[in-house]
C-alpha cells in the first residue's frame, strides 16, 4: 500500500470544491427515485419532466444531507442514445458533476491537455441566478459535469421543480448517510495507469493513495487500485482493474456485465455507522455477509494494536460491518448487495475516525464475501 504526500504542481487555475451530485440513467426514474427514498433514506427534491417543460427525458433529484443522486429516463421510445445506454450497462451512473469555482480556467486547461469536450460551456437560468455547466468525457461512457454556482441561490438546479418530503418517509427510521465519500471507477485489465493518468494531466488530479495485487487477492481473484484526487483532497476516486487470478475477479465480471468501464460503488460516508446500518437494514437493503471468523482474527489483532475501537465489536459482527485501521486511527465499512439486476453498482457506508485509506486490511474479507455471491450467479 503506497500513500502519496506530493501533491505534485498546484492547479494552474480553479477549484473543484466537492461532488455535485451522481446523474444515473435508468429505465424507469420515477420508480428508481422512489426505491433510493425507501431504501435508502432519501428525500424527494426536485423533478423536471412533461410539467417543467422537459420533453426528452423526466429527472427525479433525491437528497440526503450533501448526497444528491438524480435518475434520468427518456420519454421517447426511439431515444437512440439512451436507449443503446441503458440496454449496454443497465441501470447506472452516467455523470460524477463536480462543483467548481472558475469553471473557465478547469475547462481551459482540460481542452489544452486533451480531454474530450462532450459539451463546451453553457448556461442556465432561473429566477434564483445563473449556473454555468461543461462536460467532459472520463473512462469508458461515464461523463464529468463541472458545476459552477457561483452566481445561483437556487434550491437545486434551474428546471427543477423543488419536491417536498414524502409523508411516509417520516415512518421510516433516518439513515443519516451524510456525504459522498467516494466515487469508485472500475476498468478493463491494463486500463488503470492510463486513467489516472487522464485525471492528472487534464483535470490537475493527483495520486492520493495505492494497492496491488500483492495485496489485494484471495485464492481466486485480485485487483490493483490508485486512488485520485483534487488537490483540496475533497473529492476522492478510486480507479480499480483486475489482476491475473485463478478465478474471475469481481472487477472483471463487473467491467463484463456492464459492457466496460464504469462506476463500481458510492461510498456513503456516516458519522454513526450502526445507527445507520440498523435503520438501512429494517428498510430492506441487504448487505454482504461477512464470516464470524473475520471477528475472530480481528479481535486477537486488536488486543496488540495501540489502537482502540470505541463500538462494541460484538454490535460491529453483528451487523457485519468491516474494520480496518492503522497507527493514526481506524475506518468502520460495510458493503450492499447490488442495486439492481445486473452485478454492477453497489453501495458502500462508511465511517472514518482519523483514518484516510479505504479498507485495504479488510479486501480479503470483502472479496470472498463477493465470490460467495459470484459463486451463487455462476460467475466465479
């Protein structure tokens, strides 16, 4: 495991302040929207379709204090480009948006530098201000938006029509999700270096963090990883791909059901995991089962370690959720099952007490709590 202290250069111009919000293009929005709010506890937030005066594609904005998901469908049944997308990848995300300051600098230097421009520099309004948008292209089809609020006071974006909160949602039990921890990126064997490369050169990221695959393997599978960031190191993504194994890894059925390169898991970061666990679970998500034995080997590591777990390790394996930790601090994670039909994207939460990595004392335990579900699908 490797952690980079050099951030390299200072961006030449702009500032990515955090992530926006994750745009997923789906089937069926309105029914998608509805399954984040019940399972996950979002809250309804703003639409834009028909009644708003969108005629293409209906929108649903849910939110859940700074995480903002929107799903996307079309209206037409010959919408070519969203029809060849969904029947490629399935249900998924198809925009990282970042919120940005100086959004002319961040686009002129990834035009000098190469990146494809999907659409240059355009405008919204509303009563509320301007907000000013670009896109680029990142791996495979996902795509970028740069947002630029500087001049909007808006509730979301101009040509959304704000939603208020469901009354059954008060029923529920709150899952207190607060923010977007990370954004993982899956790829093809042999495609990492050049991606994270692509972030550095065109958008001014830099490496944060990395594994290989002497570190992350079991008997069958393995991955590598390199972790990238901005350099306020507010907006993290881990770009993954698979390594030679005995087995199929889970990178690679990923990558083979999604028909190529593509976000793996949303990180939902919590500042009470069990809290959270609990409540996600009575409202139906279901997560990876991790074996008694995992707790078994924590518990003798942790009584030679100087570090010490504040939550109950007996409530931690009961709920299944994973620790992980160093000399300065430890993490707390637990993974979803997937989110829809095809095994592609799935949902991470996690808890951090002064612990900057992402888990990589817990892929041996994750990754045959995954080959267990692989073996289950005939894909291991």
């Amino acid at each position: 495991m490797t952690t980079y202290t050099d951030k390299g250069p200072k961006p030449l111009a702009g500032k990515f302040r955090s992530f926006d919000h994750l745009r997923f293009w789906v089937g069926n929005a309105k029914q998608a929207a509805g399954f984040y709010c019940t399972r996950m506890g979002f809250s309804p937030m703003g639409y834009r379709g028909f009644e708003t005066g969108s005629r293409r594609t209906a929108a649903y904005a849910v939110k859940q204090n700074q995480i903002v998901f929107v799903f996307e469908a079309a209206y037409e049944p010959d919408d070519e480009e969203m029809a060849s997308h969904l029947s490629r990848h399935g249900d998924g995300v198809r925009d990282v948006a970042f919120n940005v300051e100086d959004i002319d600098a961040i686009v002129k230097v990834a035009k000098e530098r190469g990146a494809k421009i999907v659409r240059d520099l355009w405008e919204e309004k509303d009563d509320f201000g301007t907000v000013r948008f670009a896109t680029v292209q990142t791996y495979g089809d996902t795509l970028h938006t740069f947002v630029d609020r500087t001049n909007y006071k808006g509730h979301f974006l101009p040509g959304f029509k704000k939603q208020a909160p469901e009354v059954f949602s008060k029923l529920l039990p709150a899952t207190d999700l607060q923010f977007i921890d990370h954004v993982v990126g899956n790829q093809p064997d042999g495609e990492m270096e050049s991606v994270a490369k692509w972030y550095e050169k065109c958008l001014q990221f830099h490496r944060f963090w990395s594994v290989d695959d002497t570190q992350l393997h079991t008997e069958y599978s393995a991955l590598r990883s390199i972790v990238m960031t901005n350099w306020e190191e507010t907006v993290k993504l881990p770009i993954n791909e698979p390594a030679p194994g005995k087995k199929k890894s889970q990178i690679q059925e990923y990558v083979e059901y999604y028909g190529g390169a593509g976000v793996q898991h949303i990180a939902l970061n919590t500042n009470d995991i069990i809290a959270s666990v609990k409540n996600l679970r009575a409202r139906g998500i279901e997560f990876l089962d991790i074996p008694d034995s995992y707790y078994d080997m924590l518990k003798e590591k942790l009584k030679i370690s100087a570090v010490k777990v504040t939550e109950d390790l007996s409530v931690l394996q009961q709920l299944k959720i994973l620790v992980d930790y160093d000399e300065n601090g430890y993490l707390l994670q637990i993974f979803t099952k997937n989110m829809q039909d095809r095994p592609t994207l799935f949902i991470e939460v996690i808890q951090r007490h002064n612990h900057n990595g992402f888990g990589a004392g817990n892929f041996q335990a994750l990754f045959e709590a995954i080959e267990l579900e692989q073996a289950k699908r005939g894909n291991l």
